[in-house]
C-alpha cells in the first residue's frame, strides 16, 4: 500500500497539554499536508510542508519534515477541548504527475480532557 | 465564499443498484478531487478533475465513475452497488491546478448499501 502510518493512532491527554504525532511515508514527496476531521465529517487543512522545508508554524501547531527518514510530526501546543479531533497526514508524491493526488495516513485521533 | 457542497448527504441504496453523487466546488476553483472514506481502508483516492479533464485515477474498478461539467461542478458514479461501497464520499476542491496546494473538503456524503 501507498499509505503511510500514523503513531499513535489514539491519545488522549488533559487541556493544556501538548500533543504530538508522527507520520512516516514510503514514497518521495512534493509536499506533506495535515488535515483535521470532526466526527466523520469533512476534513479541514492545517498546514502544508513542502519537501526542501524542515519546519513550520501555524499558530498552535508546528510541523516537521525528515526526508530522509521519511516522515513528519505535528506537534499541537497548549492543547484545548475544542483540538478532539483525528488528525491526517496525507502525502503529495512525486509520481502523481502534480494532479493533487493525496495519500492519507491512518490518521491519529486525538481526545483532549477538559 | 460558500465552501464545497455535497448532495446528498445522506443515502441508502440498495446492492446492485447506482447512485450518482454530486459536488460544488468553491467559486473559482477548477480542481475537483474525489477520495472514500471508510472505517478499514481510511481515506482512498478516487478521482482527479480539471478543467473537465480526468488528471489522475485511483485504483477503483470500472464501476466508479465521475465527470465535471464547464462550471467545475462535478458528478461521480456508482454503478452495480456492493455492500463494500457503503462509505463516506468525500469531495474536495483546489485553486490552483498544480503545485503545492491546499485541498478544501466538503462535508461528504454517506452512502450506505443495503
């Protein structure tokens, strides 16, 4: 399979705690995105990495890339009820042909405490 | 701007029958990505649209179909129901027609066969 694995695929932590999770891939990537879903609704995007980037920041979350190991992780600081969610990574290969053809992890999901 | 939307959101078919599902991109946006969503496979590839040109196709049999129309709008195609194709359908619509981009995902449509 093309999908790459989530860890771990469940936390649950109290408010105020950060929460980190970690994605590996197989392929070679253009860019790595994360996307956040609500109870089985429609994904949301955080953020976009591409693949000559290490690092990036979006508000609460930051975003690492380790080519070559072949993963990321999204870290979500002082973290809030309103973050339970399931958390996606999904991959832009190089060979999609630059269609935004997306490969989706397993996804983590995430239960923040009050 | 209306986000993407899905019709319907919900549906119950029965095996052996087809359904079509329908999805609006945001306005402006010619790229229309199709992806199902169920509980063992996660989130698979369907389809690629730009410009009412399929781009990229996942690995799906025949049965699943799509096409988009000149205003971006696009239909995908079920045909011969199977149990398996009991799933959440999700849409998703970009800017840009290549590069790194960001995909907005509607709300889904939850396709149930009986």
């Amino acid at each position: 399979s093309q999908q790459g694995e989530e860890d771990p695929q469940a936390l649950s932590i109290q408010e105020g705690e950060n929460a980190t999770m970690n994605c590996s891939y197989k392929t070679s990537i253009n860019n790595l995105q994360w996307y956040r879903q609500n109870s089985g609704r429609g994904l949301v995007h955080l953020i976009l990495i591409r693949s000559n980037e290490r690092e990036k920041h979006s508000g609460r979350l930051r975003v690492t890339l380790d080519t070559s190991k072949k993963s990321s992780s999204l870290l979500i600081t002082a973290s809030r009820a309103a973050d339970t969610a399931s958390y996606f990574c999904a991959t832009d290969y190089s060979g999609s042909g630059n269609t935004g053809k997306l490969i989706f992890g397993q996804g983590t999901t995430l239960q923040v405490k009050p | 701007k209306a986000g993407v939307t899905q019709t319907p959101r919900y549906l119950i078919k029965t095996r052996g029958q087809q359904v079509t599902l329908s999805c609006s991109p945001i306005s402006g946006h010619r790229s229309v990505s199709w992806y199902q969503q169920t509980p063992g496979q996660g989130l698979q590839f369907l389809f690629e649209y730009f410009s009412e040109t399929q781009r990229n196709k996942g690995n799906f049999p025949g049965r699943f179909s799509g096409r988009q129309f000149s205003n971006s709008r696009s239909e995908m195609n079920v045909s011969t129901l199977e149990l398996g194709d009991s799933a959440l359908y999700l849409c998703a619509s970009s800017l840009k027609g290549q590069g790194p981009r960001e995909q907005y995902f509607g709300p889904g449509t939850r396709l149930t066969v009986t």
